[in-house]
C-alpha cells in the first residue's frame, strides 16, 4: 500500500496529533493511503493520548505506530514511502530526521521553523507548512499526493543537496579551511 511517513520520537513538540487530524481528511479523498508514525517515546502518555485521538477519529486502521526501529527498517520505510511530513510545533535543534530524508532522497514536508526553514526552500526542496495549522498541513499534504511534477522536481532538488554533503566534498571544504587558516 502507498503510505506516508513520521519517523522520530513521539513526542509534543513533533506536531504529530495536527498530523492524525490532517491525516483524517486527506484519507477522505485517498481512502487507501496509510500513515506510519515510527519512533518510540520517552512520554507514554503522550503516545496513549496519540493513540486514542488516532481511535477516535476511526483511523486505527489507517495510522500504524511502530515504536522504536531498528535501522533496516527504518530505511526500508524511508526507501518504499510516498514521502515523509515532520509537522513538529517548536525546533530545538538540528534534525536528525531532515538528514535522513535528504540521505534517502525522500520528498518531504515540514513545519515553517527553526531548522526546518533554514534547510527547506518551500517548492523547491521541499513544502513547508504553517506551524500547528492542519488545514496547512493537508493542503500541502494533497499538493504533493497529486502533483507528481512537483515531487519529482523536490526529490531531484534533494538528491543535489545530497550530493553536496557527500564525505567527499565536506572533507574537501574542511581542508580547504584549514589551508586557509594555515595549519594544513
């Protein structure tokens, strides 16, 4: 089945609960389409409360929490996924997730803040959406569902942005700063 993907922690400050709402009515115009929410908590009642708005909004059939993953999986999920949404509310540092879309060279939508907004350029190497905002959210959620242009053109953009942060070059442009300050 086509699903999309959250990996990382479940946690508040993730957005995950304006994704189920998002989720709900995207669902309504692709009843196939599924959600994994993948990553372990450190907040039980957090991922109780997740799981029970995912219940009552009838989606248990439709939003699948994995837990914790090992790494194999992981890529699996991030290799077969339509593309990968990181809705989180507040940043508080880099973003070990963003790293592993641009790795897999993933589609992705994320929220407009902090990190987020220094590495995504909206359209271009990604969707931003508005903090908190689900009808944001699903509208960038169908945006990327149906314009397969659009995606193709972000994931191309990606795979760029890949290729520059090879080990290749960033030991290139670290040695060149050293060169530069004279201690190479």
């Amino acid at each position: 089945k086509k699903f999309l993907l959250y990996f990382g922690y479940l946690h508040r400050r993730k957005g995950l609960e304006y994704l189920v709402r998002a989720f709900k009515k995207v669902s309504e115009k692709h009843p196939d389409l599924i959600l994994v929410l993948a990553g372990g908590t450190i907040l039980p009642n957090y991922a109780r409360e997740l799981q029970e708005q995912i219940d009552s909004l009838f989606l248990s059939d439709k939003i699948f929490i994995t837990g914790f993953l090992g790494l194999p999986d992981l890529r699996y999920l991030l290799s077969n996924c339509e593309f990968v949404v990181l809705p989180a509310i507040y940043s508080i540092a880099a973003s070990g997730p963003l790293a592993q879309v641009f790795a897999h060279e993933k589609a992705v939508i994320v929220s407009d803040l902090g990190v987020y907004r220094e590495e995504i350029r909206n359209g271009i190497t990604g969707l931003l959406a508005k903090v908190g905002d689900t009808e944001d959210l699903e509208k960038n959620i169908l945006r990327l569902l149906t314009d397969g242009g659009l995606k193709e053109r972000i994931v191309s953009n990606i795979f760029s942005i890949h290729r520059e942060r090879g080990w290749d070059i960033v030991a290139g442009q670290t040695l060149k700063v050293y060169k530069q300050l004279g201690t190479v």
